[in-house]
C-alpha cells in the first residue's frame, strides 16, 4: 500500500474528489479508463495506475465514481480479490437497491463496503460545507473520516448501505422545489414594486434571511410527523389555504405561471375539506404520502 487512498474514476466528480484529497494533502493513486483525465492530478502529484487492480492495491481506501453501478462491477470485478480487507467507497449514483445489492458483494468478498453521495457540484467539493453522507458499517467509516473529510463535511447516516441513495432523491425533490419556489418569488417582485421591480439579487437577500425562520418550521414539523400529531399553534391550515388564494392570485395578476399555487391550494384545500382546518400544516403529510382518506 503506497498511497491513502485510490480514487478510481476520474469524470468530472471523480477529479473533483481526487483533488480534494491530494488539496489536503493525502498521497493518492488514480486510474482512468481514458487515461488523458488522470494527467492534471498527475501533475499535482497523484500517482497514476496502470490498471484498476493496480489502483486497488495502492491503498487501504479506495473510492470509486463511475457512471452506474454496472460499470463499477464492470471495472472491479476482475480485481475483486485485491479489495478484500479494505474499505470502498461508492460514489456512483443509482436506487437503494444498488447500493444494498453492492453492499452484498462487498460483504460477500470480505470488502468493507460503505455507499456515499456528494451534494455538491464537482467545483464545491473540498468547501467546508460540502455535505457527504455515508451509509455502511461504522467502524469502516469512522477509520477513514480523516481522509474523507478533506472532500468536505462527512456524514454517517447509519448502517444501511441505501441511506445516502434514499436521502439523495427525497434532497434532489426539495431542491427543485426550492428554486421553483424561489423563482416564483423572483418573478412576483421583478413585475412589481416601486421603479418597476425589485431585482433579483435584492429579493435573494430578504429571501436568504427567511429561510433560516422556514428551517426551523421544518424542524417543528417533522417532530409532529414523527410523533404522528399536526397540533396547528398560531398558523392552522385554513389560514394556510387563505395565503395560498392570495398568492395565486398575485400569480394571476402578474403572469406568473409556475404553477406552484395550484399544488398548493390543491393539497391544502383537501385536507381543510376533509375537517382538517384547525390542525397545523405538517397534516398534509397524509396527503403527500397518500394515507389520507380520499
């Protein structure tokens, strides 16, 4: 083993992750199958390995990003042997079901097999706050964080493989759902306001501020999720489904079409037709997930 970690992998989030780790300082093996991707790290001082087996038995850690789960079998398979005793860590993307179904034969081949996602762009990662979870055996997690950490901010999400497969989905979903909500907003105050608008910078500001007050709703809520019980405080569902006429209509005046006002009133007005008015918002969660009476 003459190197900390192995990247195997070298696209745009497979370079990424190598250079954070040789950024940190790590001694770090790469291999590529298109071998004119590995030359910049080389340059930077990564050593570059023939093959994959060679990349395997550089280093305790190996990490590997490639296109699908197939590849990685691909690409590993015939150099299996050479993994056994040492901990892989998959940053493909795929379902929970590939993750749980590499996590099997890892264990099978006495690898220590840990799944892991990036929620970051190629360019952000190696920031501080560049978010990584991690789903696999601890103790393989804990052995290595020194080194994963140079990518970022590592997360343990637990023992099951799929976790950071479940949480990358469900955290794609509020992206998307945020920056549509977000430019809904811009849309809404650029086609009103004094001078004929407000820009789009001006309303981030005010915007940025505010989603610190909607982080600890959500932490309200899912406490309510959790514990099965949606008591409403200050701010019921019916007056919930007030506010949402007001800005379909703002919507309506402004020629804002999004569409997003209509989700809205569509899953709100449900429940408030179902009697459910005086309980909080975190009810709808019945709706989303289809439990509720229909």
């Amino acid at each position: 083993m003459d190197t900390e970690v192995s990247v195997v992998g070298l696209g745009a989030m497979g370079a990424a992750l190598a250079g954070a780790f040789l950024a940190a300082g790590h001694s770090t093996t790469v291999w590529n199958r298109t071998r004119d991707k590995a030359l910049p790290l080389v340059a930077r001082g990564a050593v570059e390995a023939a093959s994959p087996g060679a990349a395997v038995g550089a280093a305790p850690l190996v990490v590997v990003c490639l296109s699908t789960y197939e590849a990685v079998r691909e690409v590993l398979s015939p150099c299996a042997a050479g993994l056994a005793g040492r901990t892989l860590v998959n940053f493909t993307s795929g379902s929970p079901g590939h993750a749980r179904d590499a996590a099997d034969r890892a264990r099978e081949r006495n690898v220590h097999y840990l799944d892991a996602a990036v929620l970051m762009m190629p360019s952000g990662v190696g920031r501080p706050d560049s978010l990584q979870l991690y789903g696999g055996p601890r103790p393989a997690f804990d052995a290595h964080r020194g080194v994963l950490a140079a990518l970022g901010d590592p997360v343990h999400l637990g023992d099951d493989p799929a976790l950071p497969a479940v949480h990358d989905v469900a955290l794609l979903g509020l992206l998307w759902s945020t920056l549509t909500g977000w430019l809904h907003g811009v849309a809404l105050t650029g086609a009103d306001g004094p001078g004929g608008g407000v820009s789009a910078t001006a309303y981030t500001r005010v915007a940025g501020r505010w989603m610190r007050t909607v982080g600890r709703l959500m932490e309200e809520y899912a406490r309510q999720i959790d514990a099965g019980a949606y008591p409403a405080g200050e701010f019921p569902l019916d007056q919930h489904l007030m506010l949402m006429g007001l800005l379909e209509h703002a919507g309506e005046e402004r020629g804002v079409e999004s569409g997003l006002p209509r989700v809205f009133l569509g899953l709100a007005g449900r429940a408030v037709e179902d009697g459910h008015g005086a309980d909080g918002y975190a009810h709808l969660i019945e709706y989303v997930r289809g439990r509720a009476a229909r």
